[in-house]
C-alpha cells in the first residue's frame, strides 16, 4: 500500500515519490537501482510499498534525488 489515510492526513509510501522521480526522469526501475547500486527487485517493492528505507538507502536516495537524509527519514516513518 502506497497511501495510508489518518482522519484529515494522508500520508504516502516513501515509494510513491521514487515511482514520481523514475516517471519524472523518463528512467527504468532497472536504471534508478544501477544509480543507487542496488538490485532492481529492491526498488520494484519500495515502489510498490512492499518494504521500507535502510538507513543505507536514505543516504543513496539524498544524492542521488539532491535531497537531505532528513527528508527520506520522515518520509519511512
């Protein structure tokens, strides 16, 4: 699940905003997982919400997307 639903607060999956920047970027899941050496099946299921951020992933995700670790962190929680 990508979307969780709080009374008046929605919150999304880390994953949604990796699938947005892949679909932004014109980019496959196989080429984002090269970026971030890791596997393509490790960003087919965060895309898909099926797992949560590593603190090691944070970090890849930061350079990689030009974002702050704080960022992703909040986001995982």
């Amino acid at each position: 699940m990508n979307k969780l639903e709080y009374q008046e607060l929605i919150a999304f999956h880390p994953g949604y905003y990796v699938k947005d920047y892949i679909d932004e970027q014109g980019i496959t899941q196989e080429e984002l997982a090269k970026r971030l050496q890791t596997t393509p099946k490790y960003i087919s299921d965060l895309v898909n919400g099926r797992i949560n951020l590593t603190d090691e992933m944070v970090l890849k995700l930061s350079i990689v997307f030009g974002t702050s670790t704080k960022l992703w962190l909040n986001l995982n929680q």
